[in-house]
C-alpha cells in the first residue's frame, strides 16, 4: 500500500539501499546542484551538462551505498543470529545501541573496503546480541569507521618481520620516511600515523624500550630532541585485524609487535 507521505516508496525509516541511503543521496546531489548554480548561471549550457552529470554520478554513489549497508547488514544479523526485523528492533531500543547503529551506516557508505563494511557489521552484531558488549562494541565500530585502506595497509607494515632476523619473530620497526617512501604518500603519512596511533592500532617506539642491539639496529642515538620517530605493532594491531579479517597469516604468526628490552 502506498504512503501518501511518501509516494516514492522511499521513507526514511526503511533500512538498506532502498529508504535512508536514496534520501541521503538525493539530497546531497540537490544541494551540490544549487552549490553549483551559484557558481555558474543556471541558463548556461556548463551548468546543464554539470547539472546532470552531478545527477548521473549520483545514481552510481547511490548504488555504491546500498549495496554497502546490505552487505553490513548482512553480517549483522548473521552475528546476531536475529532476523532483520528482530535486529532493527532491538538496535532502535535504546540511545546506546542507535547511535553506533547510525555510525556504523555512516562508516558502511563511505567506504570502498568490503572487509570494513563486514567488520562493523559484525560489530552491530555484537552491540545487539549482549548487553555486556554494547561499550566494546561502540569502540570498535568507531574505530573502524575512522580508518580506510592506507591506514590498513600501514598497520600491516608493522606485522612484517625485521628482514635481518628471519624467522625470529622479531618486528621491523619503522621510520616516518620509510613508510612514505613505501606508500608513496607525501606529508600526509604524519596525519595517517597520528590517527593509528591514538587508535592503538601503531605505537611510538620509546629508545628507553630497546635494547643496546636494537637501538643500534635502529640506528636510535643523540638526545631524546634530536631522534628520528620509530613506529611498530599497537596494543590493539592483532585484535584489529583479526575483527577486520585481513592478513590473517601475519596476524597468526604473532610476530612480536614490542621491543624485547634484555640490556
């Protein structure tokens, strides 16, 4: 039966690509059209032609973001074992549930990562199945919501093993410029680190956590003020990855991520 309210068939309180995703969309693609039209005459023919090219590459974001909350979805309800009806039941139950509900959503559209789309599906699981897990499972989702793949492919640098103790089980530690020059990236990898590390997921290696070997392995000498950052696993890195399901083998292995201090 149709709405009157909603003659489209999008009302916002449906869930997936077909309600709140389409609403979102459309209305980000008016507003960038009126942005647009204060940039050029809405007579001239560019408007035109950026008008409806801003409307073709609408319908493509959208079915990007649909098809993202489903598969999120998906897996929510897999963890949780609930239907979809029983899930968004119980997700809309409370202010502690809803809001990392909606986070979630947010995270699931704007990214291209299909391992972070399941990851924090699983975690809406975990937020509706226990009670017990509601805090732990707000923490990870907004964790997950603030990395995409150049942080990821970071945090797994940090697995790789020293390449001059094979089979040791010892971590390459990391230089700022290292990891620039690995990634490709420019000033940006300050930003990219500074995340990683207030997430857990990178730490900041102190020289007083080295051994005399490590430290000349390292190349670690001169005052505090004068030393060059190293960077390794964080307490979270393992957990991470495991959540996220990516490089598991590296994550198995349990490579030591901390510095093992002997002098």
């Amino acid at each position: 039966m149709e709405d009157e309210n909603d003659p489209d068939g999008t009302s916002p309180h449906m869930l997936g690509a077909e309600g709140t995703s389409k609403v979102l969309m459309d209305s980000a693609i008016d507003g960038t059209v009126a942005l647009l039209s204060l940039a050029i005459p809405a007579g001239s023919p560019v408007f035109a032609a950026g008008a409806a090219a801003l409307k073709g590459v609408g319908t493509k974001l959208q079915e990007h973001q649909e098809r993202n909350v489903n598969l999120m979805l998906k897996e929510a309800t897999a963890e949780a074992g609930m239907s979809l009806d029983d899930f968004v039941e119980v997700v809309t139950s409370a202010p502690e549930r809803l809001l990392p509900f909606v986070a979630a959503c947010d995270a699931a559209r704007r990214t291209v990562l299909d391992d972070k789309v399941r990851a924090l599906g699983r975690a809406l699981g975990d937020l509706t199945r226990d009670d017990s897990l509601i805090d732990d499972s707000g923490v990870w989702i907004s964790i997950f919501s603030q990395v995409e793949a150049a942080h990821v492919r970071i945090v797994l640098a940090m697995c790789e093993e020293d390449p001059e103790y094979r089979g040791e089980g010892r971590a390459r530690l990391w230089k700022r410029g290292e990891l620039k020059d690995r990634f490709n990236l420019s000033g940006t990898i300050t930003t990219l680190l500074n995340t990683l590390v207030s997430l857990g997921l990178v730490s900041e290696v102190r020289a007083e956590d080295l051994s005399s070997e490590e430290r000349a392995r390292w190349g670690v000498r001169g005052p505090a003020k004068d030393r060059i950052p190293l960077y390794g696993k964080g307490s979270l890195t393992n957990e991470f990855l495991a959540k996220l399901g990516t490089g598991r083998e590296k994550t198995e292995k349990d490579v030591s991520g901390s510095p093992t201090r002997t002098g």
